[in-house]
C-alpha cells in the first residue's frame, strides 16, 4: 500500500476543468499504488510497512515513507515548449514532462538514511492544447488521454523508462493494468481507421 500521498497540484495556464483536475489526481493515486504492487523503488534494506521482520525481502519506499509528494503542473503548449527546449533540447511542446527527484541510487539511498522525511519524487507537467489534439487525433476522450499521460509522467518519478524495448513493454504493461483498473481501455491499441467525413 502507497503512503500518504501529498500531491501539490497548481494550474498554470489552460482551460482545465474540475473534472479534469479530480481526474489527475486520481491517476496519480493508481499510478503510485500500481507502482508499489509491482515492486518500484523496491529496497533490501528497507523495513516492511507493517513493521513486522518476517517478511524480510524489504520493501518499497513508496510504502515506508511518511509521505510522498509529487508536483503536477497543468500548464499550456507555450509554457511546456519553453521546458521541453531547455530540459530536453526539442524546441517544441510536448504532452507530459517529468522531472524525476530520485534519478540514482545516491538520492535512493539518501532517503533511506532520512526515512523519517517525505519522499519527494519529482514533478509533472501536462500541457493542455497538445494533450487536447492528441485526443481528438487518437479517437480517445480527453480525460482518458489525461489520464493516461498522468500514470504514464508518475511512472516515469518512480524509475519507469521507455529508452529501449524491454524497458518499454514493462512501463506499456504497467500502464494497462492500471488504466483497466480505472476503466480506461488500452492506450496503445492500434486506432481504428476513420472516415474522416462521417467520423466512423
């Protein structure tokens, strides 16, 4: 089971709703419990939940920790573009970033000598117009692909990567047990082709 989550969300810029909004915070929550059901940031060293020795094998830090905290930021193509550029060197929005805060075993194992403290995981930015196009373009509804961009940017907090095939089938996996939880179908089936004028 995840620790308490604190979740500091700030709407930037876009035209988010309410729904939207509850939306995300949900996914985030799946996403972490996801997370901790397959074993992410997984420590030897760590003492269960519960507290109880017998079971040894440790634990997952998302499990010990007090807390957990994670950003999300709902923004625009214009704020996400000027992130994207400076960060990752692509002079263009994309749908989600995430600024992972454990990003070696270092950070891992500066928290485990501080377990006491919040275990801060990074931040996630959305941006509104390019999630919306995608949307449209994919047949999906927008809270859906909101969804799905949230797991998918929280996945990537707890250690999750895409960067070659293995790494890849194991984040899409995860992603589709966690999204069916949630009654969102497979992100990554195939689009059925479209008439474009009659939209079916």
């Amino acid at each position: 089971m995840t620790a308490p989550l604190d979740l500091d969300l700030d709407v930037e810029a876009g035209n988010w709703t309410k729904a939207d909004i509850d939306a995300i915070e949900n996914a985030v929550r799946a996403a972490l419990d996801g997370a901790v059901r397959d074993g992410a940031l997984w420590e030897e060293d760590a003492a269960p939940a519960d507290g109880t020795p017998d079971q040894g094998d440790g634990a997952s830090l998302l499990s010990i920790a007090p807390v957990v905290e994670v950003g999300v930021r709902l923004s625009d193509d214009a704020s996400v573009r000027i992130l994207n550029r400076d960060y990752r060197g692509k002079d263009s929005p994309t749908n989600v970033l995430s600024f992972a805060a454990l990003e070696s075993a270092d950070d891992t194992a500066a928290f485990m000598m501080s377990s006491d403290m919040p275990l801060m995981l990074g931040d996630i930015v959305i941006a509104r117009e390019t999630c919306e196009r995608e949307a449209v373009e994919q047949n999906k509804t927008l809270i859906n692909h909101l969804v799905h961009l949230t797991v998918h940017g929280t996945l990537h907090l707890v250690g999750y990567d895409h960067m070659v095939d293995d790494e890849a089938e194991e984040m899409e996996e995860l992603e589709r047990q966690i999204l069916a939880a949630l009654g969102i179908d497979d992100p990554y089936e195939p689009i059925e082709d479209q008439d474009i004028e009659t939209g079916q």
